[in-house]
C-alpha cells in the first residue's frame, strides 16, 4: 500500500464513521418520533384574566411585507386593553414612510401600537429587541418577523401554556407562504418541514432542548430578564438567548399544530446569505456555550442534544473534505477492487446517511400532509441542495471558529429582488469555488463510469448539479445585476466590549 493510498484511508474511515453516527442519531429520531408524535402538548383552560403581552416586529428595509405583518397583528383575537404592539424599525429607506403611515392608521382605529425608531443599528435584530423592551413591562412578549403572518388566535393559543410558571418560551410552526414560488422554495420547505415537524417536536416531547427560532413565540419576560437579555455576541441571537434561558431552569413548549407562514428565500443569493448567517451564528454558540452547557447540572441527554444541535453545521466540513477526496477515493477502490472494508464502510457510513436522510423527509412530507409521488421525487434534489451548502456552510463554520466578526445580513423578502438596495450580498469567489465544484463531481462520474461503478452515479450527478445550481446560479445574479445601492444592506458589526 503507498503513502498515497494511506493517507486517503486514513483521512476517509474516520469521516464516514463520523457521518454514519449522524445518520443513526437521525435515524433513531425518526423510530423514535414515530413512537411519540401523537403526544400533543394539553392547552390548559384559559386564564381568568388574560395577561399583558407586548408584540415585538423587528423591521429593516422591508416596505413590501411591514403593512402585512402589521394588519396580521391588528386582527389578533385579544383583548385590546391588554396588547401593546412595537414596530422596531431600523429602516434606511422608504419602509420608515411606509410603516409610519400604517402605523398612524391603527392608532387612528384605536390599536396600542409604537413605532419605535434608534439613532443607530447597534446589536441588530437583538439591540432593537432589547430597546424595545427597554420602553415596555408587559409579562409576555410575542415576536415576529416581518415575513410572517401570524393567525388572529396566536395569542389565545399561546398564552395559556405559560401556567406553569417554570414555562418560559412557547415556539409555534412555521408554514409557507410561497411553497409553490419556484424550484428552490419548494426545496427548501423540506428542510423547514424536517426541522419543525420532525427534530422540534423530538426534542419537546423526549425532554431534550430545542431553541426559539427568533420569530413566531412567545417568551415570557422574567425569563429573558433572568437569561441576561438580549445580545448581539452571535448571528444566531434567538439560539443564544434560548440556551442562556434553558441553562438557567426555564422550560420550553413546542406547539407543533400551530402553524404561522412564512416566506421562503425565492432567490439562491437570499437563501445562501440566511444559510450562511445560521451556520455561523449557531457555531458561534457552540464555540462559547459549550463548556457552559457541559458545567451545567442539567441530565446527560440535554448535554448531548444541546451539543448536537449546536455542532450540527460542523458536519460540513467532513463533508468538504470527503467531497474532496472523492476523486482519489475512486483510485483507492479500483485498486482494490471494492472488497468487503469498502461495503462494510459503504453499510455503516454513507448508505446510513441516505437512508435516514430519505426517511427523515419523506416522514416530514407525511406529517405535513403534502406527501405525494411529485414530493417524493424531489427528495434527491433536497439531498442535492443540501450537500451542495457544503462551501456556504464551511465558510460560516470557519469564520467562526476563527473569531472573524462579519455584517449581519437580512434575508431579503418578497417584491425585494428587482430593487437592488435588497438584494443579500455574496461572496463571488464563494460561488467560483461552488460552481467548481460541480463540475469536479461530474468528472468524477465520468471517471466512476469508466471504471464500471455505475450505483454511484445518480447520486453524483445530483450533487454535481446542485453545486452548478448554486455557484452558476449566483454567478449569473451577481454578473446581471447593478451595483447595490450604498449603506442598503448591511452594517459593520459594532465592537463588543
């Protein structure tokens, strides 16, 4: 055996056992979903005097989608003495005129609603939440994000769970708004399915964490007082306050039925900025809470799951790796000519991840009821699409774990693309690198064909294509689009002291 062929073993054995542990802890959660799913949470009777609750819409240049959002929260069935409503607008353009006018409009029609306007974006999404809290003592805060469409029964389907006072977070669904849009919104419905309909109620209903998703809860307000507050250290401020929140002593709800839309990312510069910011922000976490969440007497299985969650991203490096080494790896095996090492590797490691992966998402299709031979068929393009985020993923993980500090970048929504002062920047050489990529996987097929391994095929060419997707597919919005207006997007990050 050459230097050459120890040194791809030595890199490939260990990386597919690390992914087939992924693919069985995925697998048990779907036996282990299957056994519990019907336990839904018990509303509890409705309180004798319903309590005061502030609702919290952080906004930033979103003049398409604030009125919506805001009529949504007017038609909330609560009563009106015990609501208070804040637009924490951070706006640099006509969205300011926009949401002003909406919001002199419901005043006129009597709602209890502040539109609440900084100096500055310091902390983002997290200091405006916490500036509004600043102005407001209401025991309960709901927050949305703009995109969302809350239904008028939110509240009083909410609210009652927080009777038992140890309860400090109620997390609903999200659904989608745009599912049918294009290609890449029903794609990546699957993904949300998965982690709403699947992994959250998992986690609620076996007594493990799960986090607010940073719109569509509820937080009572003495937990986000005892958890510290708000904070900006992360992209992923909502993770990083629930873990704050979880490690103190407070519990969670997930309400599963509870469904509150959304929009999808209908553009590939969109999704890759919102994919890139949760890769980075939960690694964040996971680079500062761990050692908290590991000091923390709180039972083994909490550890693990928190853990897990927050290190989920990571697995994209071993992917990155593996994908490199997919050309070599062909060598390696034809040498020897694919005995049972390679099958045995092939059972525990890689066949596991698939095999979980199709379950996972074609289970959530089910429980969603949108399962259909269409949805199925569109399971590979999820593989695809999935596998594909390995680059946009890394770049996140890594910078990171390195400490880099980036801007905090919106997920542009709906009537955003034509104007360009919306339009989520991008990394080009990102892109260069994705598109790369792909077309590195289909030579490798070509390569594969010719030494006669053809049940790898499908799955190469699905990878391969879902990397032109990305790369090719920013690469073209990216050389067809003008410059992006000055000051629209994005913002340093500001110091922390």
């Amino acid at each position: 055996m050459t230097v050459f062929q120890l040194l791809v073993l030595a890199l490939y054995v260990p990386l597919v056992c690390l992914l087939g542990l992924y693919g069985l802890y995925r697998a048990r959660m779907v036996i282990v979903y299957l056994w519990i799913r019907k336990r839904n949470p018990v509303k509890p009777a409705e309180p004798p005097e319903w309590p005061r609750v502030l609702v919290q819409i952080p906004v930033y240049n979103e003049r398409k989608v604030v009125r919506r959002i805001l009529d949504a929260v007017e038609k909330f069935d609560y009563p009106r003495e015990k609501l208070r409503i804040q637009l924490l607008d951070d706006s640099t353009d006509e969205t300011v005129e926009t949401a002003a006018r909406a919001v002199a409009e419901m005043k006129a029609r009597g709602v209890p609603v502040e539109h609440i306007r900084r100096k500055n974006r310091a902390g983002f999404k997290a200091g405006a939440l916490a500036a509004g809290l600043e102005a407001d003592d209401s025991e309960f805060v709901a927050i949305f994000d703009a995109d969302f469409v809350p239904t008028p029964s939110f509240l009083r389907e909410t609210i009652p769970h927080f009777a038992d006072p140890r309860i400090g977070l109620v997390q609903a669904r999200w659904e989608h708004l745009n599912l049918e849009e294009n290609l890449l919104t029903r794609v990546q419905s699957f993904f949300i399915d998965g982690h709403f309909i699947l992994e959250s109620t998992y986690r609620h209903r076996t007594g493990r964490f799960f986090n607010f998703n940073g719109t569509g809860g509820v937080w009572r307000r003495r937990a986000i007082d005892e958890a510290g507050g708000w904070s900006a250290t992360s992209l992923a401020e909502d993770t990083e306050l629930s873990i704050r929140a979880y490690l103190k002593g407070w519990r969670f709800i997930y309400l599963r039925d509870l469904k509150v839309p959304a929009e999808l990312p209908a553009s590939v510069t969109a999704y890759k900025s919102q994919q890139h910011r949760w890769a980075k922000g939960y690694t964040e976490i996971f680079r500062d809470q761990l050692a908290r969440i590991w000091n923390t007497p709180i039972r083994m299985r909490e550890k693990l799951e928190a853990t897990l969650m927050l290190s989920n991203h990571l697995a994209f490096l071993f992917l990155g790796v593996l994908t490199i080494l997919h050309l070599p790896l062909i060598v390696v095996r034809s040498s020897f000519h694919a005995g049972p090492f390679f099958r045995l590797l092939d059972l525990i490691g890689l066949n596991m991840v698939l095999l979980a992966f199709f379950a996972f998402y074609g289970l959530s299709q089910r429980e969603a009821g949108r399962l259909s031979l269409k949805r199925i068929l569109q399971i590979p393009l999820v593989l695809g699409l999935g596998m594909a985020l390995m680059v946009n993923s890394c770049r996140g993980v890594l910078e990171a774990l390195f400490g880099h500090r980036s801007e905090f970048v919106r997920t542009p929504k709906e009537g955003d693309r034509p104007d360009p002062s919306y339009r989520a920047r991008m990394a080009v050489w990102q892109s260069i690198v994705e598109a790369a990529f792909g077309v590195y996987i289909l030579v490798s097929s070509l390569v594969l064909a010719s030494h006669g391994i053809t049940w790898g095929l499908p799955l190469n060419m699905i990878v391969g294509a879902g990397f032109l997707y990305l790369g090719l597919g920013a690469l073209r919005f990216h050389w067809r689009a003008p410059a992006p207006a000055p000051a629209a997007e994005t913002e340093p990050v500001p110091s922390q002291a």
